[in-house]
C-alpha cells in the first residue's frame, strides 16, 4: 500500500510536519529535518528533482531554512491534494515539473 492510499484507507489527515525538534527529542532514530523532507519527496517525485529544486532555492540565494520552508510547503499541497481528488494523481506526480 503506498503512502497515499495508506492515508486515504486510515480516514486520516496526515499531520507531518509539527517541528523539527519535537520528533528528535522523543523518538531516537527519527530523521533530520532534511531527511524527513526527502524521504516523503521520494513518495512522489525522483529523488534526483529534490536536489535539482534545492539547488534552484539556493541559486536564488535561500538559506538552508527558508529552502526548507518552501520544499515542505510543497510537499504539503502536493500530498493534500492528491489526498482529497482521491489519490488517483498519485502515480503521475512524477511526470509533474518541481517549479
């Protein structure tokens, strides 16, 4: 079952992204904030366009935290929509530009 389906089955809005700290202080082999970004990117888009839209940010001259700002807003409209159009996007996120 991938990540969207599991949601949609579950009757759940996911809550991903409540602090960076919070989920280090409590769970010992949580990821870093960077990590936790790329492996939810993975679900949807290449792992190669995470870097590319990173460097992007970067090149425009943001900070790590800023970068990291707007690739979970991204994340989080991406996934919320494909969760309430019925998921059926899911499997096309990958065809879908990073910009």
């Amino acid at each position: 079952m991938n990540f969207i389906e599991n949601v949609k089955e579950k009757n759940q809005f996911p809550i991903i992204f409540i602090g960076s700290g919070i989920t280090k202080r409590y769970f010992d082999n949580a990821p870093k904030w960077e990590e936790l970004l790329l492996e939810l990117w993975e679900k949807i888009y290449d792992r190669e366009k995470f870097y590319e839209y990173y460097h992007k940010l970067e090149s425009e001259g943001k900070n790590e935290f800023k970068i990291h700002l707007i690739i979970a807003s991204k994340l989080e409209k991406d996934i919320s929509d494909a969760f309430y159009s019925g998921y059926s996007i899911y499997r096309k996120f990958n065809d879908r530009s990073c910009s």
